[in-house]
C-alpha cells in the first residue's frame, strides 16, 4: 500500500536535498511544483522521534512506530515550493524523519 505526500518548502534548495534522499526508497509520481498562492491552512510540521531521547503523544501509529505532528502557528515564511510523491506505507516514517530533519511542512491530511 502506498501513501500520497506532498511536502512544502521555502525554497527549491530544500525540496532538491529531500528529492535526493528519496533514491533511498522505492517512490513513484515523484514532481516538484511551485505553487503561485500561499495555501498554507492545513500544514503541520511532522514530529517523528528519532533519537533515543525524548517522548512524543503521537497522533497515527504505523506498526510500532509512533508518528506525530505539530500544527504550525504563524508561520511567516512562504512554503510554495512542493515536492509530492507516492511512497511506500513501510517506508512512511523514515521519510518523515527525513522531512522534519529538512524542516518541511505536510498536509494535515497525511496523518488521518
């Protein structure tokens, strides 16, 4: 089963360094797009603990991972660079690491 993503960010240099990270897992329909309006009303920064330190009240579980999210509170910067693509559901939390790592915003929606 696969997962639609798309990830939003300030500048097509980010997108890049996450669009080269996803060689590092089966991905598909992978497109970098510009957005021409700031559409930034469901966007939530992903919290995925990936050290051993630290806790998190996750909001989804795949497996026995715990995911999470932030929602994001005046976020002056414009997100309109979006990287999207369809990844596998196992490979799910290690590109979110990737993307938080990266500082990327997703959809709310990836998290229902």
């Amino acid at each position: 089963m696969t997962k639609y993503v798309q990830v939003y960010f300030r500048t097509e240099d980010e997108a890049e360094q996450l669009r080269a990270t996803l060689s590092k897992f089966t991905t598909s329909n992978v497109m970098l797009d510009q957005l021409e309006e700031n559409n930034q009303g469901r966007l939530v920064v992903p919290y995925v603990p990936y050290s051993a330190s630290g806790t998190t009240a996750g909001n989804t579980q795949v497996g026995s991972q715990v995911m999470g999210f932030q929602d994001v509170e005046d976020d002056q910067e414009q997100r309109n660079i979006i990287l999207s693509f369809e990844i596998g559901q196992d490979d799910l939390y290690d590109i979110l690491v990737e993307i938080q790592k990266l500082d990327g915003h997703v959809d709310r929606s990836l998290f229902d």
